[in-house]
C-alpha cells in the first residue's frame, strides 16, 4: 500500500471518528446538548485527533528509523574483497539503493526481475533503460544487498502499514470509549492541541539542531584529513581530487564579505531611504503602489538576477568603467555581482524598515514638532534612533541574504578564488564552493569533499557572529529609549 492510501485512509479513519464521536454523544443525551459538558462538536474532535495523530506519528517516526536498520543489514552482505579500489562501503550503498530502487521500478511496470539478479550484465542495462544509470556492472554481494533491502523495505513497508491502521483504529476505539455526557471534551481537546503545537515547533528546532550537528561531525571528520591550521590560515584554495589539494578558506571568506559589502553599501541607503520616504513623506495612493513595486525585487528568482548581472551589468561596467581606466576587461567582477545583490536585498531593508519606521509611536514625532523640530530634524533625531533596533535587524537580514547567496556570484562575480580589493576583478564566495565540491557522484571520505561541511560551518558562525553582534546594537538602543 502507497503512503498517499495510507494517509487517506487514516484521514478517513479520522473523519468517520468525528461523525462516530459527535453522534455519541448527543445520542447519550438524547438530544438534550445542555446536559453535555462541552458542546457537540468537541466530542468529535478529540475522537477523530485521537484517531489520526498518532499513527501519523508512527509513520514518521518509522520511515525516519527504517533506513538506518535496513541498510546496516544489507551493509553487512557486502564483501569487503569485492569493493572497487577508490570506493568505500558507504558509497557502494549508494549504488545498492540505486539497484533495489530500480529493481522496485522494475517490478511496478510489470517486469519479472528475478532473472534480472542472476545476470548483473543484463540488470545494468535494463535499469539503464529505466532511468537507473549505473557506471559498472553490480558485484553478486551488491545484488545480494539491493535484494534484501528489496525485500526488507516491502516487509517493513507492509508491517508500518499494518501498524499505523492498528493504531488509528485503537485511537478510535479510545476516543468513543471515554465519551459520556460529563467528559469534559473540549478541555482535553485544547491540551491535545497545545501538545501538538508544541510538537510541531520542536520540529524546527530539531532540523536546526540535526543541521549543526551535521555541519560539526562531518567538519571533525575534514579536520582529522587535513590540518585546521592551512584551512584557516592559507591563502591558497586549489582542490586536487586524488591528492594534493590546498584547501585555504582565505580567499573564499574574503570574496564572501566583499561581494556582501558592496551590496548592502547599494541595499542599506537606498532601502532605508525608501522606508522613510513611505513612511513620513509619500501620501497614501502613492504608498500603495510604491511599496508593492519595491517588494516585487523579492519576487524574483535569483536565476534572473544572475542573467541580469551577465548579459547588463557585468558588459555595462567593462565597457564604461572598467576598460576605460584601465581596471579591468572581464564582465565577471566583485561590482557586478555586488550591485545586482545589492538590488536583490533592497526590498529586505525598505519593507522590513518601513514597517518599524511606522511602529514609532506618533506621540514622540508630535512631541519633537511641538518643541520646534522640522520634519527631517525629528526624522533624525527621534524616528530613525527609536527605530534603530529594527533597522538593525533588517540589515541584519539583508546581510544574511547576502552572505548565503549562490547564483548571482556564479554568473557575475565568476569562480576565481583570490585575495584582492580591485573590485573589477573576478572572485568567489564561500557558498559556490560547497556547491562545486558537492557537484557530481563524489565520495564523502576524502577532504575535497568534506571541506564543503567545513566551509558551511565556517558560513554559519559568520552568520551567528552578525546576529550577536546586533543583538548587542538592539539591547543597547532599547535600554535609552524604551
């Protein structure tokens, strides 16, 4: 059975609760709703939310812990001695999953895959057909491995969906069974609820979690393949698969800050500019359509910008700027890229300032135009210091919209990783890095690949430092005028 059919039996399962649990109810009271502690409709909403979540907690749980115990079985029919010279057990598995996922496609279709198993020559050619590219033919322990985890995923598939149905029906039985005329039903269903927010938020706080701690093993895995001292500290970043590899994070970190300063150099003014024009001098009609227009920049993907740096930008500062004085005679360079980002985060700066601009409270503007203040006078000494958290929180996240972006340094600022500050040069950031490490069937055992979780470490204190940083900004402007 599907997870799709799964679910909505379930959902059905929870739907017929509801009606089940609702009639119950009223039917103990014959009809009489005000001997019923809590009014129909709570009856059938802690039945069916008894009936639904927890075998949808089931299921997740189950497919997050299935592979783990799959998979270390079906490691285990590997042969050592038949691994190819280069590769290691973790990356063989990848073709095991590639085989028995294919071997699933296969048999969807209507293929007989048993005599698929016995001939490794003809099983590569017909998952080659499917779709499933395989670079070598696979080894009989790898057929073994890819026929187990087959067979074990059914089973396992078919038991969780045995069991979320058992559970669903138990919490439907559970439900009817508690419902009399003096359970006070809508007070279990508001804590079953709040239990369920809470749930629901501790997912973003586990993903953050499991990122870091991603980020950290495989960052200790790196540093124990190659020295923490020449990663921090060389000037040089030329990745060598196979050897010989000089992984400096230098020129990476340096290209990262100086394509994020130009932009935001472009991004804070004007977006700050904008936010007080909206806010103390533009009308309402005006308003109304000036600020929809900036936050269009948002809208934007990033592919387009990126376009944009290369065919516009990037020939316009050669052709004006960069061959006439002599800086330069590529379309690829730090200022082509920083300014296109610097339009990109515009509307992250002028929304979100805007919106704290306008939270000043209108006594402070009356009380400064009272004492004798021009209208720019107050805007600069009572608007913009009492706002200044707020603004601070918006460069903040223009910064890091900056420091995280991908596609407008590939195109605009190109791939050249150097220590400079002619800014017509071409360089690169952290992120595109990770990203051409990342690129292609590689091994995650050697440094040229590992780096990148060291590179994405590196990135994300950067990015906790700024947010410390104005932390301390916003505590300090809050304790003078709050």
């Amino acid at each position: 059975m599907s997870l799709g059919l799964l679910s909505l039996i379930i959902l059905a399962l929870a739907v017929f609760g509801y009606v089940l649990g609702r009639r119950k109810a009223v039917g103990q009271v014959e009809g009489d709703i005000r001997k019923l502690h809590s009014l129909p409709p709570f009856y059938g909403r802690i039945t069916a939310l008894l009936t639904a979540v927890p075998a949808f907690f089931l299921i997740a749980a189950w497919l997050l812990a299935q592979p783990l115990f799959l998979e270390t079985k079906a490691l285990s029919l590997i042969n050592p001695a038949e691994l190819p010279a280069g590769k290691s057990a973790d990356l063989v598995m990848a073709d095991v999953r590639r085989v028995a996922n294919g071997l699933n496609m296969l048999a969807a279709r209507g293929d007989d895959v048993t005599p698929l198993l016995a001939s490794p020559s003809a099983l590569k050619t017909a998952l080659n057909d499917a779709g499933v590219v395989l670079e070598t033919e696979p080894t009989p322990s790898t057929l073994a491995a890819s026929a187990a985890l087959r067979d074990a995923g059914a089973t396992s598939r078919l038991a969780m969906t045995g069991a979320a149905l058992l559970l669903a029906l138990g919490g439907l039985a559970f439900g009817l069974s508690r419902i009399t005329p003096e359970y006070r039903a809508r007070n279990a269903t508001e804590r079953f609820s709040m239990w369920l927010l809470m749930a629901s938020s501790l997912v973003a706080v586990l993903t953050t979690v499991g990122i870091v701690a991603s980020l950290l093993f495989e960052s200790i895995h790196f540093f124990r393949l190659y020295p923490a001292s020449e990663f921090f500290f060389s000037t040089v970043w030329k990745p060598q698969f196979g050897g010989g590899s000089s992984l400096g994070i230098l020129p990476l970190l340096w290209g990262t800050l100086y394509v994020s300063l130009i932009a935001l150099v472009v991004a804070v003014p004007i977006g700050l500019m904008s936010a007080i024009y909206l806010a103390e001098y533009a009308n309402k009609s005006t308003r109304a359509w000036v600020k929809p227009a900036i936050e269009i920049l948002a809208g934007i993907p990033t592919i387009v910008y990126g376009l944009f740096a290369l065919v516009t930008v990037g020939p316009l500062l050669r052709d004006y700027f960069a061959q006439p004085f002599g800086l330069g005679n590529s379309s690829s360079s730090v200022m082509t890229a920083g300014l296109v980002m610097g339009i990109m985060v515009i509307p992250f700066v002028s929304s979100l300032s805007d919106d704290i601009i306008n939270a000043v409270p209108q006594s402070l503007r009356d009380g400064s135009l009272g004492l004798g203040a021009t209208p720019s006078e107050t805007i600069k000494q009572v608007v913009i210091p009492a706002a200044l958290p707020g603004i601070v929180g918006a460069v903040l996240l223009a910064a890091s919209r900056a420091i995280g972006e991908t596609m407008i340094v590939v195109m605009g600022a190109g791939a050249a990783a150097k220590l400079s500050l002619d800014p017509f040069e071409a360089m690169t950031t952290v992120t595109v890095k990770i990203v051409s490490q990342l690129t292609g069937d590689t091994e995650f055992a050697s440094p040229e690949t590992l780096v990148a979780f060291a590179l994405g470490l590196t990135l994300f204190c950067l990015t906790l430092g700024l947010n410390i940083i104005a932390l301390m900004i916003v505590r300090k402007y809050r304790e003078q005028y709050e």
